[in-house]
C-alpha cells in the first residue's frame, strides 16, 4: 500500500451504490411483485431493505473519505507520518471492501429469487453471509499485513499495544480506548473485563439474529 489510490481502495467507493441501484431495478422489472413474496418478504419489505442498505453504503463511504483526510491518529498514538498514512489509508480500503460485501448481502436479500437461477431464500442468503465473512477474513488479514510493513520497517514506534487487529496493553488502565483511527472507541482486550463483555455482546447479537433468520423461515 505504498500510494494513497491503492491503500483506500478508491476504485471501489462507487461499486456498493452501482450493486444495489442494481438490485433495485431487478426488483422494479418484477411483473408481478406479489408473486416473489418468498420467506416472510413482501416487496415493501425488500423496498425497506434495500433504503437501508443505501444509507448505510452511504454513511460507509463518508467515513471512508474521512479516514483519507486525516491526518492523525486518535489521541495516545504518536506514530511517524508514514505510518500514519499507511494505518488511516488501509483502513479507508478496508472499510469500501466491506461497504461492498454489505452492499451485495442486501441486494441478495432483497432481489426476488426468480432472478437468482439456482439459490432459494436460504442459498441467497449463505451466499450474502459468505461475502460478509471473506471480507472480515480479507480486512484481519490486511491490516496484520500492514502491521507487519510497518514491524520490518521500524516504524512501529508510538503504536505501544496495537497489534494490527485489537488494543492489548496491560499498562494501559482503561477499559475502553479510542480506536487507532479516531473514529469511535475499542476495549483494552489485556483486561478480563473486555473479553467478557464482547463474549456478552457476541451472545447478544448473535441470539437476536438467529431468532430473526428462524421466525422468518418458519412464516
């Protein structure tokens, strides 16, 4: 990621908006939309999905652009100016490379399954869910890449508990720190405490969404 072009991954920033303004004119060709009412999914259902999925494209790519512009990294980090550059730039290419997995698991979950030869409601949707996670797998890789240029470059300096994925300092008293961009807050994972909380959030989260996936399929 030596050029600012290729560590934001700006070829990118349209292709989110191109896949559901897509999706979206596949659901408008429908003759008959009540027909395609599969899996607990009406058509204003699917309208709504997709809505959704452009504003948060949208709110994506806003932060994308603004990690580009950046010039510092959240308080506490007094990294050099190349690694700066090289943290804030692929985290603007990871965040469109995940703007367009999200963008293609609502266009699945939205399009009528008549236009997807060969998947039904649970095929499309193992395929949005495979797109997410190859694009978590891609970003964790990523930035354990840049971690280890920056490792090799001596420039690693300022950078005391960031491991290239989460903040682990022991000698950091804080439960929650702002994350190395900036933008928001991540917890300290040195102290028992965060684990447990993520282990209730995950429970949480994950819970909530099997529910929403089984009602849906039961209807």
């Amino acid at each position: 990621m030596s050029s600012s072009s290729q560590g934001t991954l700006a070829g990118l920033r349209w292709w989110p908006f191109v896949v559901l303004v897509g999706a979206s004119f596949l659901l408008l060709l429908s003759h008959d939309p009540d027909k395609y009412s599969t899996a607990g999914l009406p058509v204003a259902v699917r309208v709504v999905i997709l809505v959704s999925g452009l504003a948060f494209a949208v709110f994506l790519e806003v932060m994308a652009r603004m990690l580009e512009s950046r010039q510092r990294l959240a308080t506490g980090y007094d990294a050099s100016p190349e690694a700066t550059r090289a943290i804030l730039d692929s985290s603007a290419g990871l965040t469109r490379v995940l703007n367009l997995a999200v963008a293609i698991f609502t266009a699945l979950l939205a399009v009528p399954y008549t236009w997807l030869p060969g998947f039904g409601p649970r095929g499309a949707l193992g395929l949005g869910f495979v797109f997410i996670v190859g694009a978590i797998a891609w970003a964790v890789w990523s930035l354990k890449l840049v971690h280890g240029g920056l490792e090799q470059a001596g420039q690693l300096g300022g950078l005391e508990g960031w491991n290239g994925i989460i903040y682990n300092n022991p000698k950091d008293p804080r439960l929650w720190v702002p994350k190395i961009s900036g933008y928001g807050t991540t917890l300290n994972f040195a102290h028992r405490r965060a684990w447990l909380l993520l282990g209730s959030i995950l429970v949480l989260s994950l819970g909530t969404a099997a529910l929403g996936v089984v009602s849906a399929f039961c209807r």
